[in-house]
C-alpha cells in the first residue's frame, strides 16, 4: 500500500512525501527509522484521475537510459547507492511516478535490502526482468556501475530504432490512411453520381465500369457497417496479438516466411539477442540463465522459443551453437551460429556476443532505411494506380459515346 505523510525529519525541515508500506504501523515504523516526525500519515485514497487496470506503471526506454546512466556516473564518482538515490529522488521530486519510484527504492535501502530487491519489492514502476536480473548479478559481482551504464546505452539504442521506425512509418501510414479515405470517399459519393449518367444510355459498359459501379453501390449502402469492420478487425487483431500467444506465434512465423522482411526480424533479434547477452555474461551471469533472459526481450516469439528451448538443453552440458544448428523450430542465420561455436572455443564468447550485436546492428539499419525509403513510393503507386484505375473506368463509357 502507499502512504502519503507530512511533518518534520531530524533536521527540523518540513517534508511531505509518500512511502510504501504493508499496513499503516508499518509505515509508522519506517518514518520512526528514517528519523521523521509525522504529523499526518494516512493511505492514499483512490481516485478516477490516477485509476489504472495496472498496479505498476510503465516507464518508456528512454528514462530508464537517463536514469541508468546518471545512477552510474554517481556511482563512478565515489558517492554511495542510497546518496546517489537521494540526489535522484530530489531531482525528480517534481514527477509524482519517479518520485514516489525513488522514494520506495530509498525506504527499501534504508531497511538494509539490497539494490536489486528494492527494485523487485516496489510497486510503482514495472521494470523488465532482464534489467532487475542484471543489476542482481552485477551486485554481487562488484560491477553495478559499469553494468548500469552497459544498460544505458542498450536502452538507448532500442529506444532510437524505435522512434527511428516510428517517425519513418508515420507519412507512409498517413498517406495510407487518406488514399483510403479518398477512395472510399469516391466509391461512396462521386461514383453513385457519375453512375445515372450510364442508366440514361442503352450501351453495354466496360467490365472495369461494372466493377467499379458495383464497388460504389456496396460503399454507398454499407459504408458505416465496412468502417465498422476496419475499426473491429484491427482492433480484434491487436487484442490477439497481445493475448493469444497461439497467434502471436503463428502470425510470427508468417513474418518470418515474408522475404526481405524476415531477414529485418531476424538481425534486429539477433542483435538484441547478442547485445544483451554480452552484458549479462560479463556481469557474470550463467549462460543457461543469460540465454533465457536474453530471450525474455525478444520480440518474435518464433525465434525466442528457439533460445528458450536450447537453454534447457545446455543444463546438460551441450553447446550452444550445436543446439541452435540442430533446432527444428526454425533456421537460425548460419554466421551467427559459426561466430558462437568460436565464442564456445575461445572462451570469449561475451566479446564476439558484443561485435556480433554491433553487426547485425549496422546491418539491420540499413535494410530498414531502404525498406522505409522504399516503403513512401509503393504506397503512392498504390494510390495512384488505385484512383487512376477508378477514374478510366468512369471514363471509358464517355469515350465510347463521344467515338460513336
């Protein structure tokens, strides 16, 4: 539960802020402990402006980068955790979502927990598994600051390509949107006119005419029931697609099946993949438990039952590369498998995890600027042939008249 509470700490000053806590004496104790003289301590009510379906917020790639990379340069610096989170809690004291966040993580320090079960036991943001896994296994190793700016840059970059995609595909989709417009536009409203014209002659009209004719009676009479549809199948779609992992799957090993396209998936989740894994095994996590959390952040279920199924089979003492070679669930990049199979040799298997995720970064990056630049003129093709196609056909029957 959060409590919110105001009064007086040892210095005098006036605080009021919020702590977490499992029932009010509870509270009690953890102000008594931080030295906080409280004159009013009571749960926080419930309101529609701040009702959520979820307990814990989400906090985009971004923050977590910049909150990530200063903790590390604190840390860097010589200052302790708790001060470190102190000065970050005072930053943000602004933001009611990360204030309260470093609120929490402080109260939890101050009882003695660990960095990485305060992260666990707090209730405000939900974190990814693999970022709470490596700041647990940095911990203990004595790495927190150089795996917390490792984690930094990775958030960083998955944040860039993700606004990079985004901003790239918002006038393609735009455009998309209003050729669809227009043309249901046409098929509703022009055509129909343009259509008692045609009954007024005794002439046989063109097949494209009839097709068009009978495309703008069906709009006509039924565009609010095929807005309807769009609106339902797209909205239909995106709930499975987040709630049937049945057709998550299967609608993942579609996209793998699509050239070009496959091969975009499959670097960006090979470089995730590497990228990730290499932090994790230089903080010094098992490769069974690296792989599986490195799994956890791929995105094509396909290639991350794959990872998840040749984790249980390396408990045994099998390779890696030999369990990715032999899998039958789907062809892993054969390069990719070789550069392990060395990295397995070598014993350097984080550093070539490192070079391989910067590959097929660069890699990936260039196929997604020739798709995204390819991507604006097919849509304009297919706007323009789509009414160019609409207009001859109207015009056919004219033509014919004025030749007779």
């Amino acid at each position: 539960m959060l409590f919110k509470y105001s009064g007086f700490d040892s210095n005098g000053l006036k605080v009021k802020s919020k702590l977490e806590a499992a029932s009010l004496e509870e509270a009690k104790l953890k102000l008594k402990a931080k030295g906080i003289l409280h004159i009013s301590l009571e749960e926080e009510s419930f309101s529609l402006s701040n009702f959520s379906f979820k307990r814990r917020k989400s906090i985009n790639l971004a923050n977590l980068s910049y909150l990530s990379r200063d903790l590390s340069i604190y840390l860097n610096s010589g200052i302790s955790l708790i001060q470190s989170i102190d000065l970050l809690k005072q930053r943000y004291k602004n933001d009611k979502t990360l204030g309260s966040f470093f609120e929490s993580i402080a109260t939890y320090l101050d009882e003695g927990k660990t960095f990485y079960l305060a992260l666990d036991s707090q209730n405000v943001i939900k974190l990814p598994d693999f970022y709470k896994q490596s700041i647990k296994i940095s911990e203990n190793g004595g790495l927190l600051e150089s795996v917390l700016f490792e984690l930094s840059t990775f958030l960083k970059e998955q944040d860039r390509i993700k606004k990079q995609v985004g901003s790239a595909l918002a006038y393609p989709l735009f455009i998309l949107f209003i050729s669809f417009f227009m043309v249901g536009f046409m098929l509703s409203f022009i055509v129909p006119k343009i259509t008692d014209i045609f009954t007024q002659i005794n002439q046989e009209l063109p097949t494209s005419t009839k097709l068009v004719i009978k495309l703008g009676d069906f709009f006509s009479n039924n565009y609010a029931y095929v807005l309807l549809f769009f609106i339902i199948s797209i909205g239909g779609f995106i709930f499975l697609l987040k709630k049937s992992k049945t057709f998550k799957y299967a609608f993942d090993k579609f996209c793998l099946k699509i050239p070009f396209f496959s091969t975009m998936i499959e670097q960006g989740e090979l470089s995730r993949f590497s990228y990730m894994n290499s932090i994790l095994i230089k903080s010094g996590v098992p490769i069974v438990q690296a792989i599986n959390l490195g799994a956890n952040i791929l995105k094509n279920s396909v290639i991350k039952r794959v990872f998840i199924e040749a984790s249980k089979s390396v408990v045994e003492g099998k390779k890696l590369s030999v369990l990715l070679s032999n899998n039958k669930i789907y062809k892993i990049d054969e390069a990719f498998i070789h550069s392990i199979a060395i990295g397995e040799d070598t014993s350097k298997l984080a550093q070539i995890l490192s070079n391989l995720a910067s590959l097929y970064n660069e890699a990936n990056k260039d196929k997604t600027d020739i798709f995204l630049a390819l991507l604006e003129p097919v849509f304009m093709l297919f706007v323009g042939s789509t009414i160019g196609f609409i207009v001859i056909a109207m015009l056919l029957p004219i033509f014919s008249m004025n030749l007779g």
